[in-house]
C-alpha cells in the first residue's frame, strides 16, 4: 500500500506552494503536476524541480485522466505527489484518481491552497456565500456553441445568487478564451434568446491574473467590458446579484469603470 499526495500549487507560481507542501514534496519520491486545468507562470515546475533537487513530471492530460501512470508509479514508490493548479479536488478528474487510489488499497492525503472558486470573490469583495453554481463557458466552434452556460446564469440570477464564469482554455497550445470574447459570446446569446439575464447595461465584472502581483479587476455594464483589453490570462467573469448588499457595492464600485456619458 502506497500514498497518493495531492498537493494544491496556487494560483501564481512555485513561491504559493506553503512550506508544509514543500517540506513534503522533499520527502517524496516521484512527484507529477497537472496543467491543464489551469496553469502557472512559465518555469514554475523547472524553479521547484530545483528547490525539491528532483525533477518535476507534467503530466497531460491524457496520462492524468487514464490513471495508470500513477497507479504504476504507486506500485513502484511508497508516496507519489500529484501537483495541481488552485485547490486539487476543484476538479472532477482528481476525485476520480483519488476514488481509483482508494479501490487499488492506496491511502491518499490533501495539502490545500489557493482556489480561483473563493479568489474572485474575495478580490471584488462579494459574499463568498452568495455564489450559485460554477459556469464553464467553453470556446464557440462551428459545430459547439452550447447556450447551457446562458441558462445557468439566468437560474442564478433568479435565486438571486453571484455567477463565478470559468473560461475555457488549452495551455498546451497557449490559447485562453479571454474576458472580452467571453462577454461578447453571451451577448450573442441573450440576442439570441431575448430573456434579459444579460442585457448590454448589465453590471458584470471581470477578474484577470487572480493571486498574481499583476492582479486587476474591472466592474460596469456589460457593453463597456466586452470592449476592453484586460490584458494576459487567465480572466474570469462574475455576475453579481441583485440587489447587492451595501458593503458589496462599496467594494465593487473601486474596480468600477469609467461611463460613456
């Protein structure tokens, strides 16, 4: 039997990992990373792997979801650590490799971090515990441009709860859907179903480079924001409830962006 660690990196680079997750990761064998679902600053892998004074094996996608290079890694090393960006458990695919541990007899452990889930919130200053249900607003193709992110938004504007919108991207090929496109793409669509969750003088914020120290967000309709160049990724978008509480609307209105007149 065999130890699986799960370790949250962060949001920017190497330096969020604590000193409880470095002090482990030294103690560990071989050790994998994740970048996929989200990612770091370029290098941050190479600058650990050189603190650890051990290499640092990414893993894609592809390896990470058929499990069997862990699970043969378990069978060879007493402890394997599995770096992921944000919080591990943030993502289905990581339960999953834990719940597949667990049934080949492998213990497993979790050492926390920072999550864009509670970042956004905290940096626009809105009521963690007024959040709905997470959006994931894919790329628009030809043949997938789903409207379901749309209708989750609507059913959270309606029980008057905040929408965290997560932004499609694929690291491996450097390509991140940005802020602008996004709220463009729901503008598309509140054209096209006319139901007023989104309409252009709808307040909406963006959030770009959460837990790095070019952090910045943005708040004001929807028509201004989808205009703007908010800079490299990642970008997320939020869409705060109404009516705001007044502490959440003094927070906001320090990212609020300049009107057109």
């Amino acid at each position: 039997m065999a130890e699986l660690v799960f370790v949250g990196m962060g949001l920017s680079d190497e330096r969020d990992l604590t000193l409880r997750a470095v002090d482990e990761l030294r103690a560990t064998p071989v050790i994998y990373a994740e970048m996929y679902t989200s990612r770091l600053a370029p290098g941050s892998l190479e600058r650990l792997g050189e603190i650890l004074g051990r290499p640092v094996q990414e893993l894609s996608r592809e390896a990470l979801e058929a499990e069997a290079t862990i699970l043969e890694a378990l069978k060879r090393s007493p402890r394997v650590a599995l770096l992921v960006v944000g919080e591990p458990f943030a993502a289905t695919t990581h339960v999953s490799l834990r719940r597949t541990a667990e049934a080949h007899g492998h213990r497993w452990r979790i050492l926390h971090n920072a999550s864009i889930l509670t970042a956004a919130a905290s940096l626009l200053g809105l009521s963690h515990y007024k959040f709905g249900r997470v959006v994931s607003l894919p790329y628009p193709t030809e043949h997938h441009a789903p409207t379901s992110p749309y209708e989750a938004i609507g059913a959270n504007v309606r029980a008057g709860l905040h929408t965290l919108v997560l932004l499609d991207l694929d690291p491996a090929a450097a390509r991140y859907l940005t802020a602008d496109h996004a709220l463009r793409r729901l503008g598309e669509i509140e054209r096209e179903r006319g139901e007023g969750v989104l309409p252009p003088d709808r307040d909406v914020a963006v959030v770009a480079r959460a837990g790095t120290p070019t952090a910045q967000c943005w708040y004001g309709p929807r028509r201004l924001l989808e205009g703007r160049d908010f800079g490299p990724p990642l970008h997320s978008v939020v869409i705060p409830a109404l009516p705001l509480h007044f502490v959440e609307e003094e927070a906001l209105r320090s990212w609020a962006v300049p009107g057109d007149g």
